[in-house]
C-alpha cells in the first residue's frame, strides 16, 4: 500500500471515531438547566483568568474551554455527561451552588481590581 492511501485511511479512521465520541459535535441538541450552570460559570472563569470568555465545553471530558485555552475549567464534582443532559433536581441544586460561588468569585475580582486601580499599581 502507498503511503499516501494508508493517510488517507487513517485520516478517515480518526474522524469516524471522533464522530462517534462526540468530538466534532461539541453542543447538545438543546438547551438545559446544569449545562446553563456550566457555560455561565465557564464565562465567569474564562473572563476572571483573562482567557476572553468560553470558546466550548467539550464533552468527553466534561471541561470548559476558554477563547485563549491556556487554563481550562473542570466541574469540581463527579458528574457524567448523561447526568448533565437528564440534570435531576439534586444535581441542578449542586450546580446552582457551584455557579453561585463563583457569581461570589467574580463580585471578589472585581473588588480586587478596582481596589488595586485605585491605588495605581
């Protein structure tokens, strides 16, 4: 075989297989609570680290990236990707939570921030 046709077929190997994880299709087919949850806190992380806001969560390891992906978000609990998109009632409580502190987090920065403007560096 050439070596130009086995690229060709791994190349086509790989995309099947990134088709099949979910890879190239990165946004759930509609919107829900816990994913909601998870963009706003990605935004908060993104904007706070000067990365400009989500670019994406990716799905197979359930982590938030950043327009500049230099540092990425987790979910700080156990969580499946199932559970997120099914999102029951306890689950919605604990990322309700999580969102809510660092709604905390981003209102601290700011602080901060204007606190360190203030003084002119």
């Amino acid at each position: 075989m050439q070596g130009q046709t086995k690229i060709i077929i791994f190349g086509t190997v790989i995309i099947v297989y990134a088709i099949q994880n979910g890879v190239l299709s990165q946004w759930p087919p509609s919107p829900f609570g816990c994913y909601e949850d998870i963009m706003e806190v990605g935004n908060i992380f993104c904007t706070i680290t000067g990365q400009k806001g989500v670019m994406n969560f990716f799905w197979p390891t359930l982590v938030v990236i950043c327009t500049d992906a230099y540092l990425n978000l987790s979910i700080p609990f156990r969580v499946t990707g199932d559970e997120i998109v099914e999102c029951p009632e306890g689950l919605q409580k604990k990322f309700d939570e999580w969102k809510e502190r660092w709604l905390q987090n981003k209102e601290a920065a700011k602080k901060a921030f204007c606190d360190h403007m203030d003084r002119k560096w």
